[in-house]
C-alpha cells in the first residue's frame, strides 16, 4: 500500500512541476564551455551558441526562438540570460523560485 501511495504522490507532484526554460546565450565557444560548467546543475537550462554583436539578445527572439518553438511550445515560462549572469544576480535563487 505504501509503495502505491508514493506513486501517486510522485505522479501528482510532477504534475504540479511548472516546467520551465531559461535559455543560457554564448557568443563564442569559450563562452559555451564556461556558461556549461556554471548552469549544467539546473535542469531549466539550455545552452545556446548564438555569434553576435554586443546586442546579443535583440538577435536572439526574433531570429533563434522561433526556431526552437518545438522545444519551448508546451513550457510555461520561458526565458534568456547571459553565460556571465551570475556576476550580476544570485543563478541558485533562480533556481529556488522555480522549485517553489
């Protein structure tokens, strides 16, 4: 009985799950690299190389994110950050309001 109620709250919990992407964009594959070393621990994130100018995001939305409707059509949130966020703001809180 106990296994069968583990199950049911495992099943449940998941559904609860919001699901969510936050896309890491890299400029160059140093960038890559390092940005996979930082954020690989969080299962939100995807790595995108993207070459660019300094304007990196303006590019992205309208050029790159239709292109990955398939993987982002059935999230609930949806996102983009630098490789190099994490000088600027806490990534583990990120990560905290998403399991929340």
């Amino acid at each position: 009985m106990r296994s069968i109620l583990k199950i049911k709250l495992q099943i449940n919990y998941n559904y609860m799950q919001r699901r969510v992407i936050i896309y890491v964009l890299c400029y160059s594959l140093e960038t890559l690299e390092l940005a996979k070393k930082k954020y690989q621990k969080y299962n939100w994130a995807r790595f995108i190389f993207f070459p660019s100018n300094i304007y990196m995001c303006s590019g992205f939305y309208p050029r790159v994110l239709p292109q990955l409707y398939d993987e982002w059509k059935d999230a609930d949130y949806v996102g983009s950050i630098s490789w190099k966020s994490d000088q600027k703001i806490d990534v583990s809180k990120i990560d905290q309001v998403i399991k929340k």
